[in-house]
C-alpha cells in the first residue's frame, strides 16, 4: 500500500511541478490549427468520394462509372 501512496504522490508532483502546460493562448491558436485541418481533411475525403462515386448514389457513379459506362 506504500507503493500506491509513494507512485500517486510522484505523479502529482511530476504533473505539477516538472510538466510545462500550455497557455491559454498557445492552446487556442493549437486548437484553431486542429480544427482547421480535420475541417479540410474531410473536405478532400468528401470530394474524392464525390469523384469516384463511392456515394452509393445510383444517379451518379462517379469518374470510374462514366468511364465504365463509355464501354460498350
């Protein structure tokens, strides 16, 4: 039981005293950066499902379709 007492002691004093926290500030402009690239990563995957008709829309098949359907 020691132990316990001994490692929960050194994880407050290590979160404490030894860990550099960000400012409000820095977390922010971190947070803004964050949002703004999940934004456009699920922009670009739109668009390429978009493109190559992985929709499931049957009126829309995508490049692959159209180029499918060029075929005779």
């Amino acid at each position: 039981m020691s132990k316990v007492k001994e490692y929960l002691n050194e994880t407050v004093t290590e979160m404490v005293h030894r860990v550099t926290w960000p400012t409000w500030k820095e977390l922010q402009s971190n947070t803004i950066i964050v949002v703004i690239a999940s934004v456009l990563i699920a922009l670009s995957i739109f668009v390429m499902d978009y493109a190559f008709g992985i929709n499931g829309d049957s009126a829309w098949n995508g490049v692959l379709g159209w180029i499918y359907k060029l075929r005779f």
